[in-house]
C-alpha cells in the first residue's frame, strides 16, 4: 500500500500514532452498555481511516487473529455525502445493507458465511413489509406503530430492526455501524435533524447488538444533537467521546520515512523537515510526502522540500476553502474567509471589535460570523476571544505564508524548513525544539 495515498486506509498497521484510540475503540465495542460513541477532531486527522480499520480489525481473519476477536461481525460503513435527507439515508441505509460497499472500502476480499446468512435474512425479513422495491424501499404503510410522524424514519426504523433480528437469528454478534461525516446533517431541516436523533435513540434502546461510530469535524454542533440533558431525547444514555488530537513527532517521522523508503528516498532533512511543516496533521503529512516523492532530487533537495511544502499547504489550503465558501445559509461567504485569514495573521486569537475593525462590519456582525465558524469547528470561544482549534486552518494562507530554512538552536548543525505558525520544530541533526505556541 502507498503511504502516501490521499484514499482513506483500512489498515492499523498504517495508522501511525493512533495505537491508543484504535485500543479503546475496541474496548469499547466489547462494553455491554456501549451504544454510540462520537469521533471528532479536526480536518484531515484520520477519522474514517481509523473506523475503517475498526471494521477490518473485527472482520478480517488476520487482524482477528492478531487482536484475539472470536466471533463474527457485520459491518456497515455509511458516508453521509450526498445525503440530504431521511429519505436519502433511507436508502442508503437499505442498499448498504444489501451491497458489498463496505466490504470493498475495508479491501476484505472473503465475506464471512455468517455476514452472508445476515444479507439473505435481511432480504427475507424485509420482503415481509408492504410495499417492498428490491432498489428502494417503499414506506407505505411501514412501521405505523413505531410513532414517527415521517414516513422515512419508520422505513429507517423497519430496516434497522430487521437487521437486529437477522443478526440475533444467524449468531453474528454485533453489526458494527459507522457514519461518516455526520455534520452534512446540519444541513438537513431542523424536524428532521430531532427525528433522526429520535431514530438513533431508538437503537440505543431497542437494538442492543448494534454499535454506532459517528464521526464528524463539527464536533461542536454534532455534539449538541446528542446532549444529555434532561429535556433532550439522549437524556440519561452514554454517548462516548473520542477527539482526535494531531499525531506526535514520532508518528509523524516513523510515518514519513515508511513512506519515503517504499519509493527509495533517504533524506533525513525531508522528513524533519516534513514533520515541522506537517504539524502532526495526516493528510498534511500525506500531502507533503506525495509531492515529495513527485519531486525529490538528490541534486538538489532542499528545492523539492520547498515545493512540496508549499504545494501541501496549497492543496489542504483549497480544501479548506472550499468548505468555508459553501456554507449553507449565510449571505456573503467572501466575508467568513477573509474573517479566517484574519483570525490566523492574528495569531489564532481575536475578538469580536477587533475583527469588526479589520472588516469594517458592525460587532454585532462580527460576532454572527465568529459564532458560524464555531459552529463548523474551525474556531472555539473561550471568554470573550476565539482561537483557532482546528490547524488547517493555517493553510488558507497558502500564498501567504514564507517557508524558511532554521539552523538548529542547540547545536547550529542540523536544520529544518519552517514557516511561522509551527509550533515544533525537528531539525536534521534530531533536536526537537518547541517554539511559541502560537495555537491550542
């Protein structure tokens, strides 16, 4: 496998520095009173690769046999791109089931007999509703008494409860379910973002052998549609919590140097190099090392470090921008990106007046865009000020940012390629140095 592929990747081995969450993922799923765990942290951290794993590691016969899991599994893997309502995940739902979508994102070439006997059931079980379509399920006349007012969430309810019982009558013991990107459901209307929760809850009531991972880079909004307080339909049920922080200098060079040896690259300042400008973000580092390997010369190295760098920061850079101008609901999108630019050249913290100045915009509005990039993640508020949460962030700067060679402090030997918002720095002859930490 490429290291430095930009696919999502189903292999532990390849999860550099996420030993421990991919630890308690599984302690977790082996917990009786365990239904729903979130999965958060910022853009590009490995959200989907570490649940894709997840499911490798519970279905697949070698990593079975290497974590000491026994019984059978049925996994379920649901992007929720494209998803734009109950209806959309209705079907989704139903085909998910029936397809090998999941097996093919996991790279299991051999599906278990059991999880087989699983999709015939559920086939069976399923015909047995009114209006059965082998391609989308009708809902008419499904699931009246399961007390939902939206015809797809009692087709939803109907589905699921099917696959429970399929799962109970072929002896699989849990079907493992993650949804991906679960934040595209703030887009959805208000009713049907509280029915889903509705549904959700359903299967942490009801439907005790299926285990829901949700991961989102909007925590902060996902979370709030799970509260736990009393008059919120979650109330007195454990949702777990999973933040994925950056990777640490060690997972970063193990990471780079794997990937640099599979294309024949032995440059020690590349990586150190690489890790400072990487930042502990995986799809940096991924980045990074794929434009690296495009463009490396032993001739003349440090030119293609520099490319690489300002080419990764580019390409995250653009990503990041594009989400930021496609916000739903709000009447000048220029304005949020240049708010975040700002919010960056200001070293990760501002206030509202201050950011009402550099715009020229009233407090009032200031703080309307303050809050919207809080809602999605990018920032957070503490007091009156908001600081940057989410590093990517720095990479919208991309044609701003100068990239600079450093001569180690400690012994003026080794070096590295910095820019200004790092926060350490790993020079070629080993020395880490932390520097002003600038963001959270």
């Amino acid at each position: 496998m490429d290291i430095f592929t930009t696919d999502a990747r189903p292999f532990p081995e390849y999860l550099y520095g996420r030993e421990d969450e991919i630890k308690r993922l599984i302690s977790l799923v082996n917990t009786e009173d365990f239904h729903i765990a979130l999965i958060g942290g910022m853009r590009r951290t490995g959200k989907t690769s570490l649940l894709l794993s997840l499911l490798k590691i519970f279905t697949h016969s070698k990593y079975k046999e290497e974590y000491n899991i026994n019984d059978a599994y049925f996994p379920l893997y649901i992007e929720m791109d494209a998803v734009k309502s109950l209806e959309d995940f209705n079907s989704k739902l139903y085909n998910r089931i029936l397809s090998n979508h999941t097996w093919r994102l996991i790279q299991n070439t051999k599906v278990e007999k059991k999880v087989k006997n699983v999709i015939n059931c559920f086939k069976e079980k399923y015909e047995t509703f009114k209006g059965y379509n082998l391609s989308i399920p009708s809902v008419i006349g499904i699931g009246e008494q399961k007390g939902y007012q939206d015809p797809y969430a009692s087709s939803i309810s109907r589905i699921l409860e099917s696959l429970s019982s399929c799962l109970y009558d072929e002896k699989v013991k849990f079907g493992l379910v993650v949804i991906d990107e679960f934040q595209k459901i703030l887009d959805w209307k208000d009713e049907e973002q509280q029915t889903f929760i509705e549904i959700l809850k359903e299967i942490y009531d009801v439907y005790h052998n299926l285990k829901v991972f949700i991961t989102g880079s909007v925590i902060s909004s996902t979370e709030k549609l799970f509260s736990t307080e009393y008059d919120k339909p979650m109330h007195g049920r454990r949702i777990d919590k999973i933040y994925l922080m950056p990777i640490s200098v060690e997972a970063s060079k193990k990471m780079l140097e794997d990937g640099f040896r599979e294309h024949n690259i032995n440059d020690e300042l590349a990586v150190t190099s690489g890790v400072t400008i990487g930042m502990g973000i995986p799809g940096l580092l991924t980045y990074y090392g794929k434009f690296l390997v495009n463009y490396y010369s032993k001739e003349n190295p440090e030119k293609a470090i520099e490319d690489a760098s300002r080419d990764a920061y580019i390409q995250l850079g653009k990503e990041v921008e594009e989400e930021i101008t496609h916000l739903k609901k709000i009447k000048d999108d220029s304005r949020y990106l240049e708010a975040s630019k700002i919010i960056v050249r200001e070293g990760g913290k501002i206030i509202p007046s201050k950011l009402a100045e550099f715009l020229k915009i009233s407090v009032n509005s200031a703080e309307i865009i303050l809050n919207k990039l809080t809602e999605i993640g990018f920032i957070n508020k503490k007091n009156n000020e908001y600081e940057v949460v989410d590093n990517t962030l720095i990479t919208l700067l991309y044609n701003e940012v100068s990239f600079k060679w450093d001569l180690c402090p400690i012994c003026n030997k080794g070096k590295s390629l910095i820019q200004p918002f790092v926060n350490t720095v790993l020079y070629s002859c080993g020395h880490v140095v932390a520097v002003r930490k600038i963001f959270p």
